[in-house]
C-alpha cells in the first residue's frame, strides 16, 4: 500500500514537472525564435542601407565599364561585419564581382529590391542597378549582398544565454517548491491514511474509525469523513440485518404452505386449459380456410398490379419520347435564332465590303494612270496632286467602311460562338451586352427602336458566355415581333446591377403587353401569341429554364395590356 501511494505521488509530480518543463522549453524556443528573426531584420534593413549607400557609385562605375571600380567596391563591401558575400551582374547576368559565401543565382533580371534565403544558412538581399540619364531610365546589372546565420547569433549570443539562464532557475526553484508541497500536503496525510485502513477490525468497526492530521478542508478530510460515516452506516446495517434474518425465516415458513395451495390450483387451471385447446384446434381449421381465400384474392390483386406496371412502363417510354422531341424543338429554335443572326449580319457586312471593292478598283486605275504618266514622262504637280487627294479620300472611305464590316463580323463570331458552346469564362457584362445588341442590329436597321443599357462598367462575372447571350437574344425579338408589333417606334430600357451576391437584371420595353391571363401562361412550353403565324412558343420557356436551372437563378413577368413587358432577373454568382 507504502509502495501505491509513492507511486502515485511520485507520478503525479513527475506529470506536473514534464508539462512545466514542455512549457518552459517551448516558450525559451519561443523567444529564441523571435529574438533569431528580430535580428536577421535589422540585418536585413542593414542591407538595404548598405544599397542606398553604395548602389550609385555602383551604377555608375558599370554604366561607364570601369570593372575595376566595381570589384574595389565590391572588396569594400567585403569588410563590412554583416555582409559575408557579394556579388555584382552586369545587364546580361554575367558575374563581375563574385566574393565570399554566395550562391548560385538564375539569370532573370532583377527588377526590385528583394530578399531570398539560400542554402547552408545564408540570406540575400538583391536589388537593381538603375542608370538614369535625360529623363531615361536603363537597367545595367544587379547587385546581391549575403548574410549567414552565424552573424545573426553572434548579435544573439548574450540574450540567448540569459534566457536560458532565467529559464534554468526558475525550473530549479519551481522543482523545490513542488517537491516540499507534495511531501507535506500529499506524501504524508496518504502514509497516514493507508496505515490507518490496513488496521481495520471487521468484529469491531466503530474501533476502525479514521482520524488523520489534517488542518486544511481538503479532499483528504473530505474523505476521512465519508469513511467514518460508512463504518457508522455499517454499524446500522449489521443491527438490521440481525432483524432481517428473523423476519426471512418466518417469510420462508409462510411460503411452504403457499406452494402447497398453489400446486392444487394448478390442477384446477390444467383442465380447464385442456378444454380451451379443443376450441383452438377448430379455430384452427376455420382459419386455414379463409387463408386460402385471402391466397385466391391476392392473386387477383398481383395480376392487376402487373398489369398497371405494364401501362406505367408505357408512359414513361411516352414521356421520355415527348421529352426528346422538346429538346430537339428547343436546339431547334436555338439554331434559328443563330441563322437569323447570320442572315442579318451577312446583308449588314456586304454593303461596307461592297463600297470598299468599288473604292479599291478606283485606286487601281488612279495608280495605273499614275504610272503611264510616269513612264510617258507626262507627270507633273498637278497630276500627282490630284493622284494624292484621290488617294487620300480613297483610302478613308476604304478604312471607314472595313472597320464598319470588322465591328459587325467581330461582335456577330463572339456571340455566334457563345450561343454554340457551353465552356464559362470571365466577361465584362456592358461589354458583352453590348456585342450581343450590336449583333442584333440588322434587326433593328429599319426601325426607330432604341435600346437602353444601365450597367456599371466595371461589373464583371465567371458563367457562360452563350447562356447570358440567348436569354437577352430572345427577351429582345420577343419586343421586336411581339411587343414593337404595328409600331413604329418602342423603347427597350436594360437595368444591369449587383446586389450582395446576386445579378439583377431588369428588362422593360413600352410595347403591347400581355393580359393577364396570358402573363400566367407566359412560360409555358409551347405557348405563343402568334399560334399559326409561325410561332412555336419556346422563346419564353427557353429563357425560364436557363435562368432556373442552368443559372440556378429566378426570373419573374410583369405587364399590362398597352404597358409594355418587364421581366425582373436575379442570377446567384
């Protein structure tokens, strides 16, 4: 019992010593650590003066090809206590000066002062050699200035050794202070108690009572008390238990003649039973019977069962058809919309490119007259002054009319690109709404619609390109051939902004608009206003299903008859 209780003791002083010690040390490392990167910053700024100092003195000598100067310099730099290498580049990444403990280094030149570790222990500071001359700028080398470790723990030494030293006697007071309080609050109130306990008189409890010397209400006292209100709670229990035993002996007599009244009732109950297992047995039989009616009815039951699972496979085979068909309808539609981009685009690109082949067959003849003039010696100033102005208009007229059909065919193949391919990049949304309206232009062309775009210049978002360009394609010809239908003049106004983290888009034109029961059929697949005029219906439900599903977005309806169509998008980005 000695031996558990200075184990425990001795354990549990060990436990509190190795996380004192874990502590301590990683605390003194701590601070090790710090005062280590505290110096190698000064170190560092150090060097960065040393190029305040030196680096035009150094420019200089490279830019006028004094290598000499430069290596005098860089011996110089040698003698300094904190730099134990050197080494100077010219523009090309060859060495001029390579003195001391350095390194091997790319040859990417050096456009700013930077700081890079090495290996074995050194550290370099490199930065460029910039030659400035009537307001020009050249860089002509770079210079790099190394540092070690060593230096850092020589500026070091004396705090690291008084560090430790603090550590070492606070751990030796600390020891002495825990070793005296565990003797005397934990060593000795055990001793006492174990040898008491081991006295324990089983015939005579009260005797065995414990009684320790103990001044402080502790948890020691606290079980002192506990163990003498057991033995007290012993002592009662042994005086009822003398009682108990008379009481059970008498119970033991009154339950003897229990058994016996119990067995003849036993008797009674077994015929009575016996009589009660005739009646199930007929029970029995009557059962077998109706199970065998319910077995005829759940075959019934299975067959029906089947045959609605045949007309279920049915439908879904139905379903699955009708399916593939919209989505052929919907690619379909898709298509269209791309071909009458191309048709529009083509018509709008051959106007410019026509005037340019007229305007590039009128320079060549100018140029042929020119040269028989030339030939015939038949050249004079007016001759080539009329040439030149020709020329001149020629040429504007040409750049005029190419960049015109450049512009058409540039916005036309981004949008014709995105509309075909699903990849996602980033896009400057006005950018791009712009490049999608311009594209719509021919559309436009004899009209006196005009389209009006509210978005910040600088809102830029990461999606699908083609899914942003179909939904606005379509919002705009529905307005074009639904809403802008016998009018000669509508407004479309675009409201482009972004909220927390969403993508609103308000759509609003001045056209016809919907009745109301119309609006609550609007996205519905198939449904048109224009049913047997060539309509197919999907314009809407095309836009409801790339918004909710492919943009994970939601999109909303609002209009009134004679008071336009406005839609109200919002895109989670």
């Amino acid at each position: 019992m000695s031996d558990i209780k200075q184990g425990l003791s001795k354990r549990l002083l060990a436990r509190v010593l190795s996380v004192y010690f874990v502590l301590t040390l990683i605390v003194t490392v701590g601070q090790v650590f710090t005062e280590y990167l505290n110096a190698k910053s000064h170190i560092e700024g150090e060097l960065q003066t040393l190029k305040n100092t030196f680096s035009t003195s150094l420019t200089r000598a490279i830019w006028e090809l004094n290598t000499p100067q430069a290596k005098s310099i860089a011996t110089g730099l040698m003698e300094l206590p904190i730099v134990e290498g050197v080494q100077i580049r010219d523009e090309n990444g060859n060495y001029i000066a390579d003195l001391g403990l350095t390194s091997k280094q790319a040859r990417e030149s050096i456009t700013k002062g930077v700081v890079r570790d090495h290996s074995g222990g050194t550290f370099g500071y490199s930065f460029p050699l910039i030659f400035e001359f009537s307001g020009r700028t050249s860089l002509v080398g770079d210079v790099t200035l190394y540092s070690s470790s060593t230096i850092i723990f020589g500026r070091i030494e004396v705090g690291i050794f008084f560090l430790i030293g603090n550590a070492l006697i606070k751990t030796a007071f600390l020891v002495f202070l825990f070793m005296n309080a565990f003797r005397n609050m934990l060593t000795k109130p055990l001793t006492e108690l174990t040898q008491q306990i081991s006295e324990f008189n089983v015939d005579d409890p009260e005797s065995s009572k414990l009684d320790l010397s103990i001044d402080d209400d502790n948890e020691l006292k606290l079980l002192q008390d506990s163990y003498n209100n057991l033995i007290d709670d012993l002592v009662s229990f042994q005086s009822k238990l003398a009682g108990t035993q008379t009481e059970l002996q008498a119970a033991n007599r009154r339950l003897d003649d229990q058994n016996i009244s119990l067995e003849e009732e036993v008797a009674k109950k077994t015929a009575t039973l016996s009589r009660i297992m005739l009646d199930l047995e007929q029970q029995k039989d009557e059962l077998l019977i109706n199970q065998r009616e319910l077995r005829q009815e759940n075959e019934n039951r299975q067959f029906v069962e089947d045959e609605l699972r045949k007309r279920n496979s049915e439908l879904a085979t139905s379903m699955e058809t009708l399916q593939l068909a919209k989505d052929q309808l919907v690619e379909s539609e898709r298509m269209a919309s791309l071909g009458g981009l191309v048709a529009g685009i083509a018509h709008d690109v051959n106007t410019p490119l026509g005037v340019s082949v007229t305007a590039t067959s009128f320079l060549q003849e100018r140029v042929v007259s020119l040269q028989n003039a030339f030939e015939d010696k038949t050249l004079t100033a007016s001759t080539m002054t009329s040439f030149l102005t020709d020329a001149q208009q020629t040429i504007t007229l040409l750049t005029n009319n190419l960049n015109r059909a450049s512009d058409l065919i540039s916005s036309f193949k981004q949008v014709a690109v995105d509309q075909t391919s699903e990849a996602e990049r980033e896009i400057n949304v006005r950018h791009y709404l712009s490049e999608v309206v311009h594209s719509l232009a021919p559309n436009f062309k004899k009209t006196q619609h005009n389209i009006e775009i509210h978005c910040p210049d600088d809102l830029i978002i990461h999606c699908a390109p083609g899914v942003i360009a179909q939904i606005f394609t379509n919002m705009i010809m529905n307005s074009l051939i639904h809403g802008f239908e016998n009018k000669t003049k509508g407004t479309i106004k675009i409201d482009i902004s972004r909220e927390d983290n969403n993508l609103i888009i308000n759509y609003q034109d001045d056209g016809q608009g919907l009745p109301e029961g119309t609006l609550e059929q609007h996205f519905d697949a198939f449904f048109t206003t224009r049913r047997g005029k060539g309509g197919s219906g999907l314009g809407t439900h095309i836009m409801y299903n790339l918004v909710t599903q492919t943009l994970k977005g939601d999109i909303e309806a609002f209009s009134k008859v004679h008071h336009g169509l406005s839609y109200r998008i919002t895109i989670p980005l």
